[in-house]
C-alpha cells in the first residue's frame, strides 16, 4: 500500500518542480488492521457473557425469582459469566501491556511467584486430586520486570491445572542457564494434536471451545505469554501429545540494566 503526498515548488516565472513523496504504509494498515480485528473479536467475546448476564436477571425480574430453583440456577449463570467478563477485562488489560517499556527491572526470585501461581488455584487442585512437583535450582532468580514473569508463570500453571486428568499431576521445573534461567511447565492431561501446537499461542483460538469456555477461558492466556516472553526476549516450546500431557518450556534472559535504561 502506498500513501502519496505531492508538493509544487515555483523555480522560477516558468518553471515548477513537483515532488511527489511516497510512503509505504503497508505495515502500518497491517498494525490498523490487527488493532481493529481484536477490537472486534473483544467486543464480541464481551457480548456473550453480558447477553446472559442481561437475558437470565430479566428473567428472574420477570417472574422467575419466586421459584427457588430457578433462582438458584440462574444467579450461579450469573455469577459465572461475571467472573467469565472480568477474567476478559484483565486477559485484555494484560495484552495490552505486554509492550511497555518503562517497566520496572529487579531481581525476581522464581520460588515465590511459583507459589503464589499454585496457591491461587489451590481449590481446582483440591478438587481434582492433582499431585504437584516443584524442582527449583536454589535461590533460583532472573533479571526481569516481576509482573511479567509472574503472569507467565501464572498462566502456564492454571493451564496445567485445567486441562489436566483428575488424579495427574503438575510438573514445575526451573533451572538456572547461562545467562538466564529455563522454566518447565508439564501436565499429565488432555494433550494438545500435532496441527493445534502452533495455534494455541494465537488470541482468542482454542482447542475445544466448549470445554475451555466452561474451565473459564478465554483463549488469551497463551497469546500472552508468549507475547511476554517475545518482550523479554526470550523463547517458548511446547511439546506436547494428545490423551498424554503437555510440556510448556520457556527459556528468559536476564535483563540488561544499561539496555533498558535506554528504553526509558
Ligand atoms: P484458554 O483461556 O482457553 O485456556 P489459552 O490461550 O490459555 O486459552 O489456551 C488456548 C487453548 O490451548 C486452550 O483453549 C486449550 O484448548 C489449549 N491448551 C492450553 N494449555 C493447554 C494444556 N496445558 N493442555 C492441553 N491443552 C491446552
């Protein structure tokens, strides 16, 4: 695509020097056009819980509440596609500050953020009996921004919860690497097919939607992690196999002081 602007210079009585300038602006109509289609595709993964938020307290005002049991059902529909909306509200808010550059760089010790990730969905691991297995190098830390890297971990280790077998377990491994560390995220679940391994990773593709929709996805927490660890210039694997389990592998440098104060 090219945009074009046309300046004319008078040079003299009879003469006139016309410049034209071009200007390619195919990357940035491509930027508009990812901007606009997410916007889109927000919008309506907003709609869906918000209609029924809207559709079942009509309901209940309408009559339905002098039931005990519809009122029940339907406050719990409620409840859960309030929780679904501002789970989409912080996915979005996360997305877009993946880029931000004047973010804060310290030392981060890993073992805590492993913790606070596993005690935050210490129920879903109650309730479907999973072992877990923490391996950390000791004093295992990283140069990075803490809210990233705890985001990255968080993600990793609720997928690991959620698509997991009852009774299976949830690996974490950290290991100190040069000049960074390798963090390990495995789970014995429902594996993810050979064509699926790329998309995962896009916003807003899941696997079985059915099934993510009611674990409470949102088909972002993937898009983010790896749109963090691109940010913090480190790398992401997944291997993974189908009815088996799946194993989340991310490598992270540590961040240079002098290369980021630049960026401020
Ligand atoms: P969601 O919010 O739906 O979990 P994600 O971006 O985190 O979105 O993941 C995208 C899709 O990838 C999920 O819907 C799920 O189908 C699949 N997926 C992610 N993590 C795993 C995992 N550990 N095991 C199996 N499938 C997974």
């Amino acid at each position: 695509d090219v945009d074009a602007t046309t300046v004319a210079i008078r040079k003299g009585p009879d003469e006139i020097q016309v410049l034209v300038i071009l200007y390619d602006v195919t990357f940035m109509r491509q930027v508009e056009k990812m901007q606009s289609d997410f916007v889109q595709n927000v919008s309506h993964e907003l709609k869906t819980p918000v209609t029924a938020i809207t559709g079942f307290a009509e309901t209940l005002l309408a009559g339905a509440k002098d039931d005990p049991e519809a009122l029940d059902k339907f406050l719990h529909i409620i409840q859960t596609e309030s929780q679904r909306l501002t789970q989409l509200i912080q996915d979005t808010l996360a997305l877009s500050r993946v880029g931000s550059s004047n973010d804060h760089i310290e030392k981060v010790p890993v073992a805590p953020l492993v913790q606070n990730a596993l005690n935050s969905i210490q129920q879903p691991l109650k309730d479907r009996k999973l072992h877990v297995n923490v391996e950390l190098d000791a004093d295992l830390s990283l140069d990075t921004n803490r809210r990233k890297l705890s985001q990255i971990v968080r993600n990793l280790v609720n997928n690991a919860v959620f698509y997991n077998k009852e009774g299976g377990t949830v690996s974490i491994v950290g290991v100190r690497t040069n000049g960074g560390i390798r963090l390990q995220v495995s789970d014995t679940g429902v594996g993810i097919a050979d064509d699926e391994q790329q998309r995962v990773f896009e916003r807003f593709y899941r696997v079985d939607k059915a099934r993510s929709r009611n674990s409470g996805g949102t088909g972002l927490g993937l898009a983010i992690v790896s749109e963090l660890v691109a940010d913090l210039g480190g790398s992401i694997h997944l291997a993974s196999q189908l009815g088996v389990g799946s194993t989340f592998t991310v490598a992270l440098p540590n961040a240079v002081a002098s290369e980021h104060n630049q960026d401020n």
